[in-house]
C-alpha cells in the first residue's frame, strides 16, 4: 500500500518528528502520518498532545485587561 501525501502535508513523523512518515493512522479527529516505528507503538502525534494553543497558553481571544490605561503615565 502507497502514501498519497499531498504539497500540504509534513513529511516527517508527527509523533517523533525525526523519521520520515512511512504509515498513515486513521481516527476520529483526523489522520496522523507516522513512521512504522510510532504507528506500531501506538504513540500519539504531539499535535493532539500538545494544540496550537496550549503550548505557549496563548488563547484565540486576547486576555481581560484590568490595568488602566493611564498606569505608569507620571504626568
């Protein structure tokens, strides 16, 4: 069975990102390219453990700002 990688997808593992991706894991949330070694392991993609933005704590809105505009401001 062949990998059909499109311009868009990654190249290397997404589970260790040192190999290149040698097998393809179907699952709920999507599809995770893998190498033989992670896909017979069973390791999950640092992708799910890991999300765009929890790794950095960054949130889609921006954060409640409670600090006056004015602070620091000595005049």
């Amino acid at each position: 069975m062949s990998i059909n990688l499109s311009a868009a997808d990654v190249r290397a593992c997404e589970a260790c990102w040192r190999a290149p991706v040698t097998a393809v894991r179907h699952a709920e949330g999507g599809r995770g390219l893998l190498c033989r070694a992670c896909a017979e392991g069973g390791r999950p993609r640092r992708v799910d453990l890991f999300p765009p933005y929890g790794i950095y704590r960054l949130h889609p809105r921006p954060a409640d700002r409670t600090v006056p505009p004015d602070r620091g401001d000595a005049r």
